[in-house]
C-alpha cells in the first residue's frame, strides 16, 4: 500500500473512496484547460482527495484542438510544475497525467499517423470523449485505430452523451468493439442532471462500465463527491468490481 502524508485538516478523514485507491480523471494542471488555473487550486482539490482516501491521481487534461492544443510537452512540463509544489507544500501522492482527447478530426490524424498518446497503466489505456449530442462518424475507425496502435480506449462518462440516453443499446456496440466506459462519481449525485443521474444508474445496474472517476475541474466539484455517500447507490458502487485499484 501506498504511504501518504499531507498536512492536517479540521475535519476528520472520511475515506469515502479508499475502495477505489486511484482517480483517473481530472483537470489538475494549472491553466492548460477548463480545469484550475493555479496550482493552489490544484493542491487544494489533492487535498480534499487525500481525505477521501485517494492514493493515486492520474490527471488528464483536455486535448481539443480547436480550444485546447495540450502536446505531451507541455502537459508533461506542467506536472512537473505541479509536483514540484506539492512537495514544497509536503503533500506527498503519486501524481502521473496522460490526456482526455476529444474525438476530433485532429484526433483522427494523429491516429493514423500512429503517433505517440498519453495513456496510462500497463495497458496503455487511453481516456477519449465525444461532443455531448452526437458522436462523429468515423468513431469506428478511430476505435479501430486505438486498438491496432497498441491502446486499450476508455469512453469517458457515458452517461452524459445525449445520443447515449436517447439509444441505450450503442453502448453494446461499443463494448462489443472493445472501448470500456468510465463513469463520473458527480453523475451519481445529480451534478450534472437528473437524466445524467439516471443514466448513471442504469449503466451500473447493467454491469457494463469498468472504472469510476471524479472528473474533477474545481474544488466545489471535489467538494461535491461527498454527496455520495448519502446516495442509496453508494453501497452497491462499493462492491462493484472497478478496475481502477489495479492501477
């Protein structure tokens, strides 16, 4: 087990997500993105980790080449900036970043070029999302690019697309084609809409998604994942199988 130290808070630990042990999605690199902008921002949503019993952060800021042209350069020199502080702030957690790519036409290219992405665990997983309201339509190719580049793809948050709650059953085909589904902890606790919430709850019950995550932006969101436990969903999240310990 990892050790961890971080400085003493007011409030007692709650270790709501020891179960899980690592957060795989967030926006934790200052400025690069819609997440924090600081890195005091970013060491003030760590911290709040650490009290829910987090022992590993992947940070994955957004790669969307029309609003956000993040190279592995830049996000890497960015999470050594953020390590750097932490330690100076003796907040001591392993901290790695890879990237949440939109699928884009961009996205695509890179594919096809087979060049190098940030993924994450021995099995190269790499994090990827879509527009809100329909899919692209070459997300089978880039699928099939994925796997054929040595990539296990993630569909980040599921529950928040629109064609996926209007049509429940795409989500066979993709799992069918071999992408796994992360969902957010703030879906579960009403965030984002009752829908998302619903949605959530209903890729759970069918047992198809295999990693739960924050996606976190900004420290009231973090603040927001305690509401969780008071969801009549936490117990059965707690003894669903997650893959995100064997990270």
């Amino acid at each position: 087990m990892l050790k961890l130290f971080a400085r003493k808070k007011d409030t007692p630990s709650t270790l709501l997500f020891d179960f899980l042990k690592v957060d795989l999605h967030s926006h934790l690199l200052a400025g690069i993105d819609d997440g924090v902008q600081t890195e005091a921002q970013a060491l003030e949503i760590i911290e709040q980790f650490l009290s829910y019993g987090f022992q590993k952060i992947i940070t994955t800021p957004h790669i969307l080449w029309d609003f956000y042209k993040n190279t592995p350069e830049i996000i890497h020199k960015k999470l050594e900036k953020l390590r750097l502080f932490l330690q100076e702030n003796q907040i001591h957690i392993p901290i790695e970043a890879a990237a949440e790519y939109y699928l884009d036409e961009h996205f695509l290219q890179m594919l096809q070029k087979n060049e190098k992405l940030l993924s994450f665990g021995e099995k190269n997983y790499l994090l990827f999302e879509t527009g809100l309201l329909n899919i692209s339509a070459f997300w089978e190719e880039a699928v099939f690019l994925m796997k054929a580049n040595g990539y296990q793809p993630i569909l980040a948050h599921p529950e928040r697309y629109i064609y996926i709650q209007n049509n429940f059953n795409f989500l066979e085909k993709m799992l069918n084609l071999g992408v796994l589904l992360q969902i957010n902890i703030l879906s579960l606790v009403g965030y984002y809409s009752v829908e998302v919430q619903k949605t959530a709850e209903k890729i759970i019950d069918a047992r198809l998604p295999h990693f739960l995550a924050s996606d976190c932006h900004h420290l009231r969101q973090a603040q927001s994942l305690q509401n969780l436990v008071q969801s009549f969903f936490f117990k059965k999240i707690q003894n669903y199988n997650w893959l995100n310990n064997t990270l």
